[in-house]
C-alpha cells in the first residue's frame, strides 16, 4: 500500500528528492486513476508516497521554505 503523508527527512535531510514522480490531483479519483496508471509500469506500493491535504502539502514542502534561504533559493531557480 502506498504511504500517505510520510516524512521524507525521517531517515535524514533530504535537499531534493530524486527518482520520484510528482503530480497534483485535484480529486480522489484522479489519484485512484493515477495509481492503477503506475501498476503496469510495476511501481511497488511500498515506493509510493501520496501526499495529501494542508499536512500533506506541508510534509511535501516543494519550495522549500522550511529549509533554508539556500534550499529555497536553488530549489525556485530549479524550478
């Protein structure tokens, strides 16, 4: 089953997650289609992380913001 709303720093800092697919649902069928979308490109559940809501939006942090004027910086340059 995939995670949902897992720290990505619980094992250590991570600046940018790498190897990872990132797209915004607006729904819970969207997701459900994105999921049965990753079975046969063969994603094992257990490498899914589905973040979700405010918490999840948080967890996710995708400018940066809680981590630095640097990783700020670099990750909005990147992006």
């Amino acid at each position: 089953m995939a995670h949902v709303n897992p720290d990505l720093h619980a094992q250590g800092y991570v600046f940018m997650p790498t190897n990872r697919v990132t797209a915004v649902l607006s729904s819970y069928d969207d997701l459900q289609g994105g999921l049965r979308a990753l079975d046969p490109l063969e994603f094992e559940p257990q490498h899914i992380d589905v973040f979700a809501g405010p918490e999840g939006a948080e967890l996710l942090d995708l400018c940066g913001q809680r981590h630095g004027v640097a990783t700020w910086m670099l990750r909005n340059i990147a992006a």
